[in-house]
C-alpha cells in the first residue's frame, strides 16, 4: 500500500476524497476544482467542501502539484490507487522538515 499523508490528506479528504483512490480520480478531482466555482455544483453534499474551495484560493495549484509528483516525479501508473491516512492504528502520521 502506498499512503500520502500530511498535505496530501489536508488537501483532498475536505473535498471528499475516500481513504483509497487512484491517481486518475485524483486527477478529474484536480480538473474540476480548476475549472472553477461554475463546476463546484458536485461539492455542495461534501461538508465543509465549498468552504474549503472559497478560502483557499491556491487548491488548484496544490493538487496539480500534487498529481505530477506522484504521476510524472514518482512515476506512478495513473491507475495506481493510493490510501490517504490522519492516522494508523492511533498514531499521527507526519513527516519531518530536512529529514
């Protein structure tokens, strides 16, 4: 299993991203966020969803980011499914800056 936590988890889980998708619903996620609040119909049954797209102005560029790390830096087939995780088994994931 390949899990993204940290940024990846705070950016895709308040758009309603399940704990495993693959890199290509990542991928239409990221589209329909970029294509702007005319295409944001979808978010309205996510709690919280639209508070998060209208706040966060730079949500398009993160997960843009974020598609090409995994997909084109990582070299990450586009149907390859990733888990996104807060937590395994109690314990907070994160990651330590330099390390």
């Amino acid at each position: 299993d390949v899990y993204l936590f940290s940024y990846f988890y705070d950016r895709t889980q308040p758009l309603g991203m399940p704990e495993s998708f693959t890199l290509r619903e990542l991928k239409d996620l990221t589209a329909r966020v970029c294509e702007g609040g005319q295409a944001w119909d979808v978010f309205h049954s996510v709690e919280g969803a639209m508070d998060e797209l209208r706040d966060r102005p730079e949500t398009c560029l993160d997960l843009n980011f974020m598609v090409a790390l995994l997909h084109t830096g990582y070299e990450m087939p586009i149907d390859r499914e990733v888990k996104i995780a807060k937590k395994i088994k109690g314990n907070e994931l994160g990651w330590c800056l330099g390390a």
